[in-house]
C-alpha cells in the first residue's frame, strides 16, 4: 500500500517502526505547512527551518518511543509551536531591540487582499474586509488561520494554541463577527 | 445533516458552523446536493449563505508555494548536486509566444456544476487506446490512425479529418444546440482541430476534447481533459469558456494552449496576451484576471487558487516540437516524455532526484531525448523491452 493512500494512523505506525520511506513521506507532505505556519510568527526564516530540521531530528531520534497519533498534522503543529516559541524567546534574550512580549504576532497575507486588485464588483467590500481583519488579535488570526486554511477542529486548535475549546470559539466567532460588522457597513 | 437547524441561522453561524466550511472549502459531491437543496428550499437564506461565503474564503491565507527541493528530508549523508546547463533563450520561441497563452489543467472532467453554465458533459478517456477517435453527436464513431490529424469543422456543419469528410454540409437550416463531438487523442500522438467560429485548438497526447458542432448559443463553451493550445477567434458577443473538472477559463478572443491531465498534482493557466478569468469550477467562484505573462495554479491538495509570474515560454513550447525546461526535476520532465512518445520511462534508481535545464527536440526519438538530459544529470539510460530504464 502507498503511503499516500495509507490513513495518518498508518502513516505514523510505519514511522515509529523505522521506515526511511515513512519519515520522507512525513517531511515532504509537512514541511511547507510548518514552514508557512512558522514564518508567519517571524521573518527570521532560518530560525523556522532549524527548528523543523530539529523536530524531525527529534522525531527520528525517538521514533520508538513516540505516542500514537491519528492527526500528524495536529501531532507535528502542536510540537512544532512549543519549539519555534522556545527558540524565538532565546534568539530574543540577546536581542534588546525587539522585546518580546506574550503575544507573539501573526502575520497573515488574506486572500480577500487579492480581491482588490481587479475586482471592481468587490472592490469597496474587500477593502471594509481587509480594514476590519487589520483590528484582529495576534491570537485570534492565528486561530482564524488554523481554522479556515488549515480546516482543523476547534477542539484541535484550541490544543495547539495551548487554551480551553471556550476560549477558541470566542476568538474565532468575535473574529467572525468584526469580519462580518465590516462586510455590512454599507456608505 | 440537518437542514431544519440551519433555517434560523446568521451568517456568523453559517460561517462557524463546520459542515458549511467543509463544503466551502473542499468539492464533495454530497454536500453540494444539501447545500444546493437548502437554497432552493430557502431561497430567503441566499444572502446569508453568499456572504458567509464571502467570509470564509476571504479569511483564507494566500500562502507562497515552498521551493520542491526543499522537501526532501536530508538524512546527514553525501549529497549528490543536480548539475545544470545555462539557460537557453530562443529568441524565436519568445516571439512565438507572444501570442499564445497556455493553460495547464489537471484532471479529467466528469461534471460542470456552474449555474450559469450548461448540462455536464463527460468525456471519455482514450489515453490508452491505439488509435486516435472522433465520437459525432449521433454516436458514431471514427477511428484514425494517423500520428498527426487535422480535424476541420466549419460553419456550415462540414466536418472533415485528414481532409475526408465525416459530416456532409447541413442542408437544414434546423440546428441542434447541444450537439457536441468529442476528439479522442491517446499517448502518442496529437491532433489539429478548426472549430466553426474558425478557433483552431492544438490537441496534445492523451488528450479529450468536447466541442459543439455549431456554436448557437450565446457563449461558447468546450471542454476538456488533456491538454491543448487554443488559438480563439475574438467574438465580444460570445465569450470562450474552456472548461475543465477542477477549473474554469473565460475568453473574448485570444490565442492559447490548455492542458489538463488527471495524474498531475495541480491544474494551472498561463496568459502570453490578452485577458483570461479563471475560476475553480463551483457554485459562486471567485474568478481571477490574469495578466500577460502570468500563471494561475489550481492546487488541488490545498484546493486554492493562485497566481505568479512565470516565463511563458516554458508552458507554449511544446506547440512547437520542443520542450524548453529550466530547472525541471527530472520525474516531472519523463511524465510529459511518457504521454508525449507514448513509451515507459522507469526510475530504478537516482539518489538524489536531478533538475534538468535546457532546451528538448522533440522530433529527436525518445531515446535520443533521454541521453540529453542524462548527459547533464549524471545518470544512465538503458533501452529494455520496448521500455527506458534510468539508472545512477
């Protein structure tokens, strides 16, 4: 059976009992999804790619010994979330002219940001849009981005992002309800 | 699902719900059913529905494509660099170019579900057949076996092949608007077709496409699976559709080349002059405009739409009997060999996979073809039971 038509269990039981083909197959399909994810925390794209190459040497390191998992991709975001805030905290110990705070910042480029160029239909409306996604939190664009491009459960986001489900609705359905607050402003 | 539940919801509900983003997010054939039910059940839900809509795929993330190579995990052992040639620039190719724009769609066609265009159309897929075939909209069937075939279909509903005619001049005035011929063309071989409205549509290997005997309508629509290159005769009154399973093109008048295969992983267009829009091929698509010069990708695993820049000329050269490549893995390159020349390409063994640069004859046999890019890709070729075998 080919691993790309094997389910996440599968995938992952292949991995942990050593298969090379199991960890190329892991690393090509979650690579850019880790990489995209993490270079919307930082700019410092070498910062996101040691810490990949360490999660999968880590992964690989323990491969025995690591827990089951139906959801690789939940699996490796969660762990790859810990790692990137470790070592941005570090890189930031040194540098005094970026203080670090709690809120890590989340930059997303928004599809609605193509609307406008070349629709004129949608022009007025994804510009309202795009104004009222720039008065999003750090946290709830990270937890819109997990939710609608990566199409995951709210009890998965709410385990990556490290808070209860509660508060993972809230910051989506008030994100939601700004989005939509800036859709209806009709002058 | 339920749809009683959904009758009293706000569009913020709709847009939170996850059945409603499921099937604004990912093409199922069931939920689109529901959700179209639910709208005919509820047309006073339309406005909800349509800006929920809206929202969900505004709130999406465009995100750049990561480089291939950087996908290969890099156990810490030697590694073997592909080696690459200069980059060829012909002129000649360029100014060909000018004037076509190419579109590359993945998949083969099973239904169109757009509202506002028309009935499905399933096309039959012939990739592996022996010969060319041309199914009239009666039924019957023609095969072909030339390598090269010139299909004419003009307006006055004469349809010739290979300058034999098929379909006489209609004497009746009464003409059949949805009558549509399909060309089948397998791994191997190509076609030339002329439409009525003198639009004239190269048809690359393993390639099917459907197009109406007289373009009554008030739009002209094709579709296809395959690729192909379009030359569109302009008509401001009667916009070309080029329709395919996952995407959808619409043009006044232009020339270009469209592509779509089931085995790629994306579905993409490419514009060298004018002005195309394409759309994923659904119930309310955003379209996007290209610009000379421009690509528009349907991936197919994220299932989002994207556009770039590329050279054009590395998407319309086939048109011309050559394949110019730059930086191409080298498995990309045998899949177009393979439907092209219609023979088994086997990788036995690379160790690390090689990217080839430069610029493929292909009147040359294949095995002339093959030795080129192993030249330059540090590998071997050997020639076993009517297949080409690579190894390290």
């Amino acid at each position: 059976m080919k691993l790309s038509d094997m389910t996440d269990s599968g995938v992952w039981l292949s991995f942990k009992r050593g298969d090379k083909k199991a960890v190329s197959f892991i690393y090509r399909e979650y690579y850019p999804v880790l990489l995209r994810y993490g270079l919307k925390f930082t700019h410092h794209s070498s910062l996101v790619e040691d810490t990949i190459q360490d999660l999968f040497a880590e992964l690989i390191k323990n491969h025995k010994t690591v827990g089951d998992t139906d959801n690789i991709l939940f699996y490796l975001l969660k762990s790859f979330r810990r790692k990137l805030f470790r070592k941005l905290e570090k890189a930031h110990r040194y540098d005094l002219t970026d203080v670090m705070t709690d809120d890590h910042p989340f930059e997303v480029v928004w599809s609605v940001e193509q609307d406008i160029i070349g629709n004129e239909e949608n022009e007025h409306r994804s510009a309202m849009l795009l104004k009222a996604l720039g008065t999003l939190t750090s946290r709830q664009k990270e937890a819109v981005y997990l939710r609608f491009t990566k199409e995951l459960d709210y009890a998965v986001i709410a385990e990556i992002m490290n808070i209860s489900i509660e508060a993972c609705r809230n910051l989506i359905s008030n994100a939601v309800s700004s989005m939509r607050r800036g859709v209806k402003r009709k002058d | 699902m339920n749809s009683e539940k959904y009758v009293a919801f706000t569009t913020e509900e709709f847009v939170l719900d996850d059945d409603f983003m499921r099937w604004v997010l990912q093409t199922d054939e069931e939920s689109d059913r529901f959700w179209k039910a639910f709208l005919l059940q509820h047309p006073e839900k339309r406005e909800e529905l349509e800006e929920a809509v809206y929202i969900i795929r505004s709130l999406r993330a465009v995100e750049p494509p990561v480089p291939l190579q950087k996908l290969k995990y890099r156990h810490p052992k030697k590694q073997i660099t592909a080696s690459n040639r200069g980059k060829i620039g012909t002129q000649l190719l360029k100014i060909a170019a000018m004037f076509v724009f190419i579109v590359t769609l993945g998949g083969l066609l099973y239904y169109y579900q757009h509202q506002q265009i028309g009935s499905p159309v399933e096309l039959t897929d012939g990739r592996y057949s022996e010969n060319g075939r041309i199914i009239l909209p009666d039924g019957t069937i023609s095969e072909f076996e030339s390598k090269e075939t010139v299909i004419q279909q003009t307006a006055s509903g004469n349809l010739t092949v290979n300058n034999d005619t098929l379909l006489p001049k209609e004497r009746k005035t009464t003409k059949d608007e949805s009558a549509m011929a399909q060309v089948i063309i397998p791994y191997g071989k190509r076609s030339e077709i002329t439409l009525a409205d003198g639009t004239r549509i190269w048809l690359n290997a393993g390639s099917t496409l459907s197009y109406p005997i007289h373009f009554t309508k008030n739009r002209r629509e094709v579709y296809l699976s395959g690729e192909a290159f379009f030359e569109v005769t302009s008509d401001d009154a009667k916009p070309f559709y080029v329709i395919t399973n996952d995407m959808k093109i619409r043009v006044t008048g232009t020339r270009f080349n469209v592509t779509s295969y089931n085995n790629d992983a994306v579905t993409q267009a490419v514009l060298v002059e004018g002005t195309i829009e394409a759309s994923k091929n659904r119930l309310f698509g955003r379209s996007v405009e290209l610009s000379p010069g421009e690509r528009v990708v349907y991936d197919r695993e994220e299932k989002i739409l994207q556009k770039d820049k590329v050279d054009v000329a590395l998407y319309s050269s086939w048109v011309n009997g050559y394949l110019i490549i730059e930086n191409e893995p080298v498995e990309e390159i045998f899949k177009k060999l393979e439907r092209y020349y219609n023979q088994q390409i086997v990788v036995e063994e690379l160790n690390d996979i090689p990217r080839f640069t430069g610029k493929l004859n292909l009147a040359d046999d294949l095995e002339k073809v093959l030795r080129n890019i192993a030249f330059s890709g540090s590998f071997r070729v050997v020639n076993e039971d009517k297949r080409y075998i690579i190894q390290q």
